[in-house]
C-alpha cells in the first residue's frame, strides 16, 4: 500500500515536472552570457546515471530541486569550480585509447 502510494506521488511529479521542463524557452545564463538549452538529454539525465536508471527516490530529488536548479542557472554569475581531467572516448575496440579534456 506504502509503494501504491509512492508511485503515484512519484508519476504526478515526474508528469509536473516534464511539463515544468518541456515549457521552458532557452535560459539566459549571466555568467555563460548565453542561453542554455533544455533538450531531451538533459530530462534524461534526471532519470539515468550512466546508461542505468536511477532509483525512484533518487528520481524524485532530482525533479523536485530542478525548479532551483533553474533558478540558479538565471541567476550564476560567477564560476564556482573548475575541473580539469582525462575522459576516455571513442570506441572500445581500438587498441589505444584516446583522451580528451572535461
């Protein structure tokens, strides 16, 4: 009964939040001094974490702080970290691997 309820909670929110997600034009971001565009990939990344679906509480955390989430992207006028690493790309079989910068 507990899990009946949680899932209904969770599919009205993700249903809310799609919605939220799809109205937005692109976002002016001050710091990027350009807009950002929110396209399918990036709703997708709310629901997965490398090519596997998160958990449905991790889901729902995710599509309740994504209206702060905008709001801080309106809003960043400064860069708070830089990272700089290796990512491995390209495909597997290669018998080298090649690198990029993230």
């Amino acid at each position: 009964m507990e899990n009946e309820i949680f899932l209904k909670q969770f599919y009205k929110r993700k249903e809310k939040v799609l919605k939220l997600y799809q109205a937005q034009s692109p976002v002016y971001n001050p710091f990027l001094e350009s807009k950002i565009i929110l396209n399918s990939d990036g709703f997708h990344h709310l629901q997965f974490s490398a090519r596997r679906p998160r958990n449905k509480r991790e889901q729902l955390l995710k599509f309740n702080l994504l209206p702060l989430a905008l709001d801080v992207i309106r809003k960043a006028g400064t860069l708070q970290e830089y990272r700089k690493c290796l990512m491995e790309f390209g495909e597997k079989k290669r018998w080298f691997k090649s690198h990029k910068n993230c």
